[in-house]
C-alpha cells in the first residue's frame, strides 16, 4: 500500500506577487474565489497552499494531468476527487489501484498537511499548542471539559507544567479530529465516545509513534491505528487509518508498521507539475495585499477539511 505524508510552513511563507498569482492561476476558479474572500492573509495563505497539496498529490499519485482535475467537497466540507470519465476528458478512467487511494488535509498554528493511504480510510489533524489567548489554562480546560473524557483528563492534567498539560491537550485534540475527519461525522459525533490511551513513548521531531490505541463506546477498537508526529516542537500530527470493514478474527497483527515521516514541501515542490488554468488577474494580488494579520485561532469543533 502506497503512504503520503506532506507538509508545508505556510505561516513562514510570504509569497511575492508572482508567486501569489501563479498559485491562483493554477486552482479551480471556485476556489479561487472563496480563498479571495477571506478576510486575514493568513486564512488565505493556509486555503491556497491545502488546494496545491491536494492538486500535487492527485497529479503526482493518481496520475491525473493537473488540467484535468476536479475537485470537490462533500455536504460536510470533505474534499473529493470528481473521477474522469472518458466520455468527457482525454485522460482514462482510474484504475482500481488509483481508486483505493483516500486523502486528507488540515491546517492549523502554522502548517498545512495531507496524508493520503491506499486501501485505509485516512484522517489528518494538527495542532499547534498555544496559551489560551482570554483565559487560564484552568479555564480554558473547563470551557473544554465535555470533549474529553475522564481517564483522558486525568492523563492530560497530569502531565505536569501547564505547558506540557497543553500539548498533552491538543495532543488528544488531534487523535479525536483526525478520527472524526476520516469517517466524515462531523459536528454530529460525540468526542467522548472515542477515548485515546496514548503510546507510552513521548512524540519527538525524531521519532514519531504508532502505538495509540482507541477505544470506541468503550470497546477496544481493533480497525483503527494512529500515527503521531511532531513537525516541530510546537506543532502536533496525527493521523488516523482505518480499515474498510472489521479485521478478520484471529490474532492481532504483533506491531503495526512505524509512521510514515512527514516530508517538508517548499513552494518549488507544491508547483513542480502545475499547469495553469486561467490568466493572470493582477488585481488578486491588490486583493491579498489588503487582508490583515489574523489572531493565533485555539482550538474549535469545526474539522479543517
């Protein structure tokens, strides 16, 4: 089975105009048009780089010609690709093997990511771990008491200084989004009915760690595994992969294969195989230009694609 694990530092990115520009011309016009109505340069910046992620991964990986593709989303805001027909474009219909790949992105703090995986339902989260902005940290884990559930508070409020007892926050944060962005639930899942025991070994730059286990309505849940990464010391990845149907029965499988490293893009990398769809539209880049700074966001309900 094929792994796809990218990540791009949008909030060190600042593109110049050309760069800007040509990013444009090389995405659908919708999305074109929804990234330019964003009110802060950096929501912009983070839509614009998901859209080339996933424009790169399709292109690259199902080998679909970057003028041809078409993407979409789902009711819940889960992008998809719309598979060509050969009635309607030059390029063939996918092969099975194209078809078993599933693929996600989040961007939050300040990276995009995309992970993909062929033959596993596939959900990605990060998370950058931030003080709260308006309250304690006592507080904001009171605001947040109702997502989590007990054995899970106790083990991130007792993981020490406030600092760590955050990112052991957002650590649980990630593993239960990248769930909930796999099986495409949405806001309609409760986050208490998947309870995270965390592998016992820390999550370093180094070494990431595959021995999460989940349990779900209380049952240990034997058709997910979870890969957890740190693209740096502030910024938290997880990854959920899921089986398509239960395991057969029988005994489990002794160690899941290590986590698929994530691989730092540049803007070079994202544009290698662009094409693009449009002309140039100068004033885009007047419109980029007017968008203000955007306060560090915390955490929220709402899945990022």
């Amino acid at each position: 089975m094929g792994s796809v694990r990218w990540a791009f530092r949008y909030g060190s990115w600042t593109p110049t105009r050309s760069e800007w520009l040509y990013a444009a011309r090389c995405i659908q016009r919708e999305e074109k048009e929804r990234i330019g109505k964003f009110v802060f340069a950096r929501d912009a910046k983070s839509a614009m780089v998901g859209r080339l992620l996933l424009r790169k991964f399709v292109c690259e990986r199902i080998a679909v010609p970057w003028s041809e593709i078409q993407l979409a989303r789902s009711p819940r805001g889960k992008p998809y690709l719309v598979l060509p027909e050969a009635t309607t474009t030059h390029t063939p219909p996918l092969s099975r093997e194209a078809q078993r790949w599933s693929f996600n992105i989040s961007h939050q703090g300040e990276y995009a990511v995309l992970a993909a995986e062929q033959g596993l339902q596939v959900g990605v989260d990060v998370m950058k771990t931030t003080m709260p902005g308006s309250s304690s940290v006592s507080e904001f884990f009171r605001i947040m008491t109702r997502q989590f559930t007990e054995y899970e508070w106790s083990v991130i409020q007792s993981s020490g200084s406030e600092r760590q007892q955050l990112a052991a926050f957002y650590r649980h944060w990630a593993l239960k989004e990248s769930f909930i962005k796999a099986i495409g639930t949405g806001l309609g899942f409760n986050l208490q009915r998947a309870e995270f025991h965390l592998s016992p070994q820390p999550v370093t730059e180094e070494q990431g760690q595959h021995r999460t286990m989940m349990h779900l309505d209380e049952e240990e849940e034997d058709s997910w595994r979870f890969e957890e990464s740190s693209l740096d010391a502030d910024h938290h990845v997880a990854v959920a992969l899921g089986l398509h149907s239960p395991p057969p029965a029988g005994p489990r499988c002794p160690s899941p294969p290590p986590p698929t490293a994530f691989t730092h893009l540049t803007f070079g990398d994202l544009i290698a195989q662009a094409t693009p769809l449009s002309e140039e539209d100068p004033a885009y880049w007047d419109g980029f230009q007017s968008k203000g700074e955007a306060p560090q966001r915390q955490s929220s309900r709402a899945p990022s694609e």
